[in-house]
C-alpha cells in the first residue's frame, strides 16, 4: 500500500506558487510601510519642551548627545518620566543609562552638576 500522494497538476503547483509570490510581497510591503517606532524614550520622543530650549541647554552646560573624546563628563542631562530635564552627576546619569527605567539619558555634559 502507498502513502505517497499522487504530484498535483501543473496549473494547481503553478496557482499555489503564486498565491505563495503573492503572500511574501504583502508581508514585505506591510514590513516597509510600518512606522518607526522608538519605544517611547531616546531623541525622537515627543516631549513639552521646544527644540530650541533642548539646545540651549546643551549649549549652557556644554553638553554633547555621543559624548566626548578624550574628556570625562562631569555631568549628565537627564529626562524623567514627567519630561522634566534635570543636570545631574555623571554617575547619576550612568545609572539612568543602564537601569532601562522610564528615566533617560540626553547628553553627557562637561560643566559641573549643581551643588
């Protein structure tokens, strides 16, 4: 007794290879026309605060978004889970950066955090 079963005619493998075509094209072109989606933190969030204020603190404390060469920052800007910025000590801003909480790290900085 056979369990084999007989081959399909060419007009059924032919209709289901392109059924087959069909599906893998939708699931890319669902793949290319799906948002950027950032997790809710990093630099794309949307946050209360204008662009420009963002930079200006930046620029007062001397702040960069990818660190710095050869200096150790001295502190860290900071976005708690309210939106507020604060600077911080660079160890604070360290355990914000790895603690994966709902505060993040904006920039490390050079000027000295507040007493």
């Amino acid at each position: 007794m056979s369990h084999w079963l007989p081959m399909p005619s060419r007009s059924i493998r032919t209709a289901l290879l392109a059924l087959r075509a069909g599906a893998l094209s939708l699931v890319v072109l669902a793949g290319l026309w799906t948002p950027v989606h950032d997790e809710g933190g990093g630099s794309f969030a949307v946050t209360s605060e204008p662009p420009d204020k963002v930079q200006r603190l930046l620029d007062r404390h001397d702040c960069s978004t990818t660190g710095f060469d050869d200096v150790h920052p001295a502190s860290a800007l900071i976005r708690s889970a309210d939106g507020r910025l604060q600077l911080v000590s660079f160890d604070r801003g360290w355990e914000v950066f790895t603690s994966h909480s709902s505060t993040i790290l904006v920039a490390v900085c050079l000027d000295d955090p507040p007493g």
